[in-house]
C-alpha cells in the first residue's frame, strides 16, 4: 500500500484551526463582527459552553437578547479576557 502525502497549505491559502478567532461567518467586506452567538463565542475563548454560561449567570459576561438569539459582544469577552489576565498577574505566577 502506498503512503498518502500530506499536503501543504499553498503560500496565500489559510489553514483553518479549530480554535481559530475568527467566527464560524465570513464576511465579504472584512469587517469585524460586533457580536457572536455563543457557539463563537465559545471558539473565539476556549472555554467551555457551560462555563460560559455559567460567567453569563454570575453576571460576569454581559449578553445582549435579541428575539431568541443571545449575542455576546465582542468588548464583552475581551474585557473578561483582560480581567482574568490581570487577576493572574496579581497571583504572582
């Protein structure tokens, strides 16, 4: 049996990784999203669906409701992203 060679993304092609920032939507014009949904909000942190929840819940994860659809604001997960920066640099790692 011959061996399959693993094929190498071309110069200007972009390999897309599982826990790529970018939303699972394209955008035609390259602007950036304002909110996602919690699925990419999910893959753009790294955290865990419940755990994400469960920041919503404790009020540390501002969503905004539209209709059914529970968006959260791109300022949102970077200010708790930049929080829980600071607390670790308080801890003294």
């Amino acid at each position: 049996m011959k061996r399959r060679e693993a094929k190498s993304p071309a110069s200007d092609e972009q390999l897309a990784l599982p826990f790529d920032s970018s939303p699972k939507a394209t955008r035609t014009n390259g602007a950036e999203p304002l909110a996602v949904r919690i699925p990419d909000a999910v893959r753009m942190t790294g955290l865990g669906r419940s755990k994400l929840y469960e920041l919503i819940a404790a009020g540390d994860l501002e969503t905004i409701k539209i209709g059914r659809c529970t968006l959260v604001t791109i300022d949102a997960l970077k200010a708790l992203l930049a929080k829980a920066r600071a607390t670790n640099h308080k801890g003294g790692r």
